[in-house]
C-alpha cells in the first residue's frame, strides 16, 4: 500500500513544481530557456564543491584526532588570533564554557553553547581559515583541528576520531533550543 | 497690516492634524500658490530682508573641464561612509551609509553599505564564472558574457544587513547619527537575470528543499536559501543604479534576494548548490540566529520586516529658529510594500498621517514627509510603518518586551548586539532646538 501512496505524493510534488517552472517561464516571456548555460560534470566542479551537510553529506574522506590537531593548531598559526588552547584572542574563542543563560541577549555565542551542528565546524575551517590563506589545509588537518576544539570543548572524548562517520553524530548541546521564525517560507 | 504679519497668518491658518505642530500632509501642496503669493509681497520667512544681490567670483570665468567621471563638489566631502576596520585588521570591515545627509531614497553607488568578512576580491569578470548543480537534471556554467544575453529586469531593492540597528538594542538611548544607528542598509536600482530563468535551463530535482549559495570571496561566504525564493523573485544582479556592480556589492555578479536579511544576498556569486536540507552555515548557525530573552534563538530569520526611520531632522542637526519645517524619513519593508506612514511630534501621544512619495514600491525605500510648524518648544519626533502585507513597526515597549534589550548602555555603536531591530527611532528636540536620541 505505501509503494502507490509515496508514488502519488512525488507526482504532486512534480506538479507542483512544473506549475512553478510554468510560472518562472512566463517571467521571462519566453516560454523556453535560453540555452546559453554550459553543460558541466558534478566532477569538474569537485574543487569548489566543499559544502557539508548536517547530516554529513559531502565529508570528505580522512580523519583526525585532538592530539593531532593541537599540533595543527600550533604549526598553522591559529594561537595568533584564538589564542592558546583556543581561549580566544583578538579573534573569538574556540573554547569556552561561558553560559547563555543569565547573559542576556549580548551573550557571547560559543560553538559550545550555541552552534547547533558539528559539521559546521568542519565546513568554516575548512573553507575560511586559516584567515591569510584559507582552503590551504589538508582533509586530515581540517578533521584534527575540529576534533580538538571539540575535545577541548569537552563535546567528545580526548581520544575521539573524527571522520566521515563520527563527525555528524556528535550532539551539539544546544541544538533543540532553536525557533524556526518563518516556518512559511521554508 | 505688515508683510510678516500677513505671512504669519498665512501659516497659521494651514490645519493642524496632530499635537505639537504636525500639519497636514496635503497642506502645502493645495496651499502652495497662496503661500508663494505671501512670500512674493515682501521679506524672508524670518522677516529680516535679503541683501541686495552681485556676481560671484565663479561667475565671472571659464569653469574647469568636464572630466570622464563625475566627482562631487568639493564642498560635499563629508558626506562619506563610517569605517569599522579601516586598516583591514584581520576580521569583518564596515561601510555605513549616511542617511542623514542624503535624500530622495536611491542609495549613490559609492555610498551603498558594505559589509566584508575578508576584504575586498579583485575579481577579473571575464574569468568568474557561476556555476548551478547539486540537485538539477544538468549542471551548467555560466559566464559573465553569456548572462548578459539572457532576459533581464530591472527592479529598486533595499539591502540590509540582519544586524543593521543593533545600537538600537541598548537599555539607554545611544548619541550617534543615523549613519551609527541605522547605516546598515542601502536601497539601489538592480539589473541582472532571475534565478528562476537559469534553473528552468538546469531543470530542478523534486528533492531540491534548499539552494546553497557561494561566494569567490576569500572566505567563500556560504549561505542556504529556501527553493521558494529562488521561483519567486530572486535574481543574479549584474548591474546596481545602471552601472556594473561596485566592488564592495559584489561586482561582477551577486545574488538579490529582495527583502531578505543582507548577508543571505551573497556577492561575489559563483556557485549555487541545490539540496535537500540546509547545510547550517557558520553565519546561519551563529551570527544570524538572533538570541531571545528566555535564552532561545531565531534561526532563518530571512525577512527584514517593517521599519521607518526619520532622516530629517535628526541627530547632529538643529532648528535654528521657530517656523516651517518638513519632517521627512524613510519607510521600507521585507515583506511588501509601504502602505502607510505615521508621524508624531509629541512622543507618540498623537500621530498624522505622512505623504508617501510614489512610485512606492515593494521591499524598497519609500520617502514620506509631513509638513510641521516647530513652536520652539520640547517636541519629539516619530515615526512608524505599515506595509500591505499587515503587518506594523512595532512601538519601542512591545518590541523590548519580546525582543529584550542590552544589560548595560551600549558604547560601540559599531558592534553587534542581537539581530534586527525594526522598532522605532525617536528624535527629542529642546527649546533650543537641540536634537537627542530618545526613547519614548
């Protein structure tokens, strides 16, 4: 019985979304594309393609650990603008066990009591830091030196691996204290 | 009967609509013929006579050449932006555009907010390139050269940064200008292709929730819009007030997402990704979720709602003298069009209605003005706006009590505390016609 329902649910869905298509066309007065856009392979766009997903989607292959990443942490110069141990210098705290609560609404967000997903970190470090050369780390490096802002977080174990796997499972502790503003338009 | 006497009762005869000397908003345009006829019979509004008139030196030789590009007069050279980070320290850098000394509600190219986490890239645009994938039935590439070919529109937008007011969320009123307190956003006429007409040409798979949009900044800025955007009116600007983009908005190319909070409106485009979930960004996951008393947050706050401001008079300005003045400010929303404008002179006890100068349109900055005979005593100004979706700029006490406000005064009106802040803006003016920001 689910096998017809699921296959009704996706046709409306298609509907739907040819209706917009529809609609997009009338946009433009054309009532066909252009045609000027050039075909690529999703292998060919690899090197920009660096965009994680929560639930892990697009990690690459690799790992890293907190001893390794403090290691990392020190040779790449991160200790300039976070500071030793990632307690936050000219740049924001990578470690920190300051409190959302009782601070009000100027609350420093850390990734501990705020971030609510863990790819996330993977993701910004590995696209935006180190901040004079960013996208110069390799995979391993990236894993290691989230592995240790979260060890260091205590968010996971100090011998904890991180990789494609664990990554996404690591529960942020902040996560379910989110409100979604405008759910309509979603 | 005396000529100023004669003027004076001219101006006092015009109706007055609200407390304090707010007039009515169609007064000066039925009156104006009668108005011009009193000033023509004789001496200044302020009674003392004129002195006689004479060449000046400027009149009186050849003029200096027309140069290729335009500069402004030499006497206009403090009408510049505020820098947050002028040296390029190692984090975010500011632009802040002067509200308070411009007029009209187009935003001048050079004086559009900027806001960059890592410089400025020096993009050659026969190189950039943007790229649409993930989930559509073929990816494509597109250049520069090639966009340019595809039907375009045309369309006035404000940007505005999410976190554009933050001073305002100080438990005491902050003494800055219009530029410190609200310099965060810009409204400029945008060029460029629908995103709609480039995915009609990818063709879009029925699992596509979300677009994920990149900039070729050195951080590459990520942010994850939902598909409903990109049908509806989202756009690849190429061209801001009829030229190419200024570096700093993103030149050669950057996404438009009318209404939508500043950040989300990624420069410097050069992938769109389609997904099936939102990928929770650094600057979703952190900057622009707002924090909310009680300790929740927002998340995907998207709009900039409803919100007004009044430009002239404001702070660093003052009424030098008792008469005629026009209030006027600017009204703009995330979520339609400006559809009426109230202004009060006596911190909120009565309000008028203000003239809106059209054409107004949706998620755009629409000017209004009402006309105002200051008597020379305490007033304070006001203004707020509705917009024709239904909603309304919320007064200062509801939008503390479910929005909160600072623990301590804030004393950098560069920095950030919480996220957008739409209420109102309020301007206390003393016998001497000295202006304050105040809370009323």
């Amino acid at each position: 019985m689910s096998t017809p329902k699921k296959l009704s649910l996706a046709a409306v869905a298609l509907l739907a979304l040819t209706s917009s298509m529809a609609l997009a066309a009338d946009k433009n007065g054309l009532g066909e594309s252009v045609g000027l856009g050039q075909p690529i392979t999703e292998n060919d766009i690899k090197a920009w393609d660096i965009t994680v997903l929560p639930d892990g989607t697009n990690l690459p292959p690799g790992s890293g650990t907190a001893s390794e990443g403090a290691k990392v942490y020190a040779e790449k110069g991160c200790v300039a603008c976070h500071g030793e141990g990632g307690k936050g210098g000219r740049s924001a705290a990578l470690v920190s066990d300051l409190k959302l609560e009782g601070a009000g609404i100027e609350a420093a967000k850390t990734i501990k009591n705020f971030w609510a997903n863990s790819t996330t970190l993977f993701d910004y470090i590995r696209r935006a830091m180190p901040w004079p050369s960013p996208r110069t780390l390799s995979d391993n490096e990236v894993y290691a030196l989230t592995a240790y802002i979260l060890a260091s977080n205590k968010l996971i174990g100090e011998g904890d691996t991180m990789d494609a796997k664990t990554l996404p499972q690591v529960k942020m502790p902040n996560r379910d204290n989110f409100i979604i503003k405008f759910p309509d338009k979603i | 009967m005396n000529d100023s006497k004669r003027r004076t009762s001219g101006l006092e005869s015009l109706p007055p609509v609200a407390g304090n000397g707010l007039l009515d908003r169609r007064a000066l345009l039925s009156r104006g013929i009668a108005i011009a006829g009193a000033t023509a019979a004789g001496a200044s509004l302020t009674g003392a006579a004129a002195e006689p008139l004479k060449d000046d030196p400027w009149s009186g030789h050849q003029g200096s050449n027309v140069p290729e590009l335009e500069t402004r007069s030499r006497y206009e050279d403090k009408v510049k932006r505020i820098l947050s980070n002028p040296n390029g320290e190692p984090r975010t850098q500011h632009a802040r555009t002067p509200h308070h000394m411009l007029n009209g509600t187009i935003t001048p190219n050079p004086l559009h907010f900027v806001i960059i986490h890592n410089g400025t890239p020096d993009i050659d645009p026969d190189k950039h390139r943007l790229v649409i994938h993930g989930l559509v039935k073929q990816p494509m590439v597109f250049t520069l050269d090639k966009l340019a070919r595809y039907p375009m529109v045309t369309r006035t937008a404000f940007v505005e940064c999410g976190g554009n007011s933050s001073p305002m969320f100080s438990n005491q009123p902050v003494q800055a200008t219009l530029q410190h307190l609200h310099g965060l956003v810009s409204n400029a006429e945008w060029t460029g292709v629908l995103l709609s007409t480039l995915l009609e040409e990818t063709g879009i798979d029925p699992k596509a929730k979300w677009f994920v949009a990149e900039g070729a900044d050195t951080a590459t800025l990520t942010r994850s819009i939902p598909m409903q955007k990109a049908l509806d009116d989202a756009m690849i600007a190429l061209y801001q007030n009829g030229e190419r983009l200024m570096p700093g908005n993103g030149y050669p190319m950057r996404l438009l997402l009318p209404g939508f909070e500043g950040n989300m409106n990624v420069k410097f485009i050069r992938r769109i990704k389609l997904v099936d979930q939102p990928a929770m960004t650094y600057y979703e996951a952190r900057n622009y979720s707002p924090i909310i008393p009680g300790g929740k947050a927002y998340k995907f706050y998207f709009h900039n709602e409803v919100k007004s401001f009044i430009t002239h008079p404001s702070f660093g300005m003052s009424l030098k003298e008792p008469g005629y003045y026009e209030i006027s400010g600017i009204a703009y929303s995330g979520t339609g069009r400006i559809d009426k404008v109230m202004v009060s002179a006596d911190g909120g006890t009565s309000w008028a209605e203000a003239a809106l100068q059209g054409p107004v349109n949706p998620k755009a900055f629409t000017r209004f003005h009402v006309p105002w005979r200051w008597s020379g005593g305490p007033a304070v100004l006001m203004s707020r706006a509705w917009d024709d979706s239904g909603n309304r700029q919320p007064l200062r006490q509801e939008f503390v009590a479910a929005r909160g406000e600072t623990l301590k005064p804030v004393t950098n009106t560069l920095g950030f505390y919480s996220q957008h802040y739409n209420s109102i803006t309020s301007w206390g003016i003393d016998a001497k016609g000295e202006i304050k920001h105040v809370y009323a």
